[in-house]
C-alpha cells in the first residue's frame, strides 16, 4: 500500500504540493524513468492536437489545468485499481469500473493504466529500452488520447444523462487523431472494435446536425438549457 495512504479525505489530498506528488508518482508508478520521460513527451504531444484542435471550445482554466495535469502510468491493473481506491476522493467513487483512466487529486494527478504486450528489453540499454517503449506508446496512443479528452470534458456534468455523451465524444476526438495525425482509420478501427467506432461516428453525425455548439457542450462552455436539450435528444434518437 502507499505510504501517503494517511491521507485519507478529500481536503487532505488536495493539499498536497507538488513535492509530494513527485514523491508519490515515484513510489506508485511502474515504468522506470527512461520510459516515463518518452510516455510523458507523447503524452504532452496528444494533448497539445487536442487543444490546437479544439481549444476555442475549452474554457481557459480546464485547458490549463490538464496541460499542467501529472500522469501516472500503470501497466498492473490491480496496482491501478488500488492506487485509485485509495487515493480517490470518497464521494466522487462511482459504481461502474474506471477502465483506462482517472483524474483526482483537485485536478492535480490522473492516472492512466497501459495496455501491455510481451516482449523481452534489455534494461541496461537505454536505446533499446526507448525503442521498445515507443512501440507501447504506439499501442497505447489512444488509450491516452481518450483519457486526455475526458480530462478536458465538462467537470460539472459527469453522470446522468451526459455520461454516454462524453465516452462517445471522447471516441471521436482519439477518432480524429488517427485520421488527421496517423492518417490511417483502419488502424484505428482495427484496434478499438466496431463498437467504440460506431460510437464515434454517432458523435460525428451529432455534430452534423448541431454543429460547434457539440464541442462546446463537451469541452464545458455555457450554453443555453434549451441548446443542451438539443444536443442530447439528438444524440439519444440515433
């Protein structure tokens, strides 16, 4: 268990300065320090498409806020699931499973859990340890960019009815990556399934009919009651 397991509530957590976070993200995270550094630099890169892509429809203190977020990276699912369980704020545990990513810690920290495949590195060679890193982060680049955008949704509507809203809105945006960054949607579908796809294209045919305002609603700027209305009996009647 982690040593900073003391802090048990929610206002103790959120005082932690960024000592003890770096501190933290040590002790709990799995990766060792040449791969952290490449799993950071590709990170930073799918979140700068993000906010290139979409910032105008960001509200400037979310934007800020997940650029300045810590990632910690999991490749153990338990370790992952008891590193959140933990260090979660109590009220905001939700039911369902958080497959591949969280964000607590008062927006400070969000962890990330990996999909891992098998194969041999030597330890002793940094340039091999970093090929083969690359290769991981070529296999997890859209796990990362889902996280990321739900980082960047709307904090203030997570459940309800937006909750299917969002997992489809963050679908699309790692959709976009493939297709303008990667340029290659078959990787993309071939890796994520026909449902995950569908759900991204349910989000593009949304944004046909309702336009910016989609963006707006999921990245969290006002719109209006009756905007927002529009948007969701849109998206459900498909």
């Amino acid at each position: 268990m982690f040593k900073f397991e003391k802090a048990k509530n929610a206002e103790d957590k959120e005082k932690l300065d960024q000592e003890q976070i770096d501190s933290l993200i040590l002790e709990a995270e799995e990766l060792d320090p040449v791969q952290r550094k490449v799993f950071e630099g590709v990170a930073k890169k799918l979140n700068h498409f993000l906010v290139e892509k979409y910032g105008e429809f960001m509200p400037e203190h979310t934007r800020d806020e997940v650029l300045h977020k810590r990632l910690v990276f999991f490749t153990n699912e338990d370790n992952y699931e008891n590193f959140n369980e933990t260090w979660e704020p109590e009220e905001k545990i939700e039911e369902e499973p958080r497959t591949h990513g969280i964000t607590f810690l008062n927006q400070k920290l969000a962890t990330i859990l990996l999909k891992t495949f098998k194969m041999e590195i030597n330890r002793e060679d940094d340039e091999d340890v970093k090929n083969k890193t690359m290769l991981t982060i070529m296999y997890n680049a859209d796990t990362i960019i889902h996280e990321l955008s739900h980082m960047h949704q709307d904090q203030d509507r997570k459940r309800n009815n937006f909750g299917l809203f969002f997992e489809a809105g963050a679908r699309y945006y790692t959709m976009q990556y493939f297709e303008q960054v990667i340029g290659n949607l078959e990787i993309f579908e071939l890796k994520n399934g026909e449902i995950f796809t569908e759900e991204a294209r349910k989000y593009q045919k949304l944004l046909d009919v309702c336009g910016n305002d989609v963006h707006k609603m999921f990245f969290g700027q006002k719109l209006s009651k009756s905007k927002r209305g529009k948007i969701l009996y849109n998206f459900y009647k498909q």
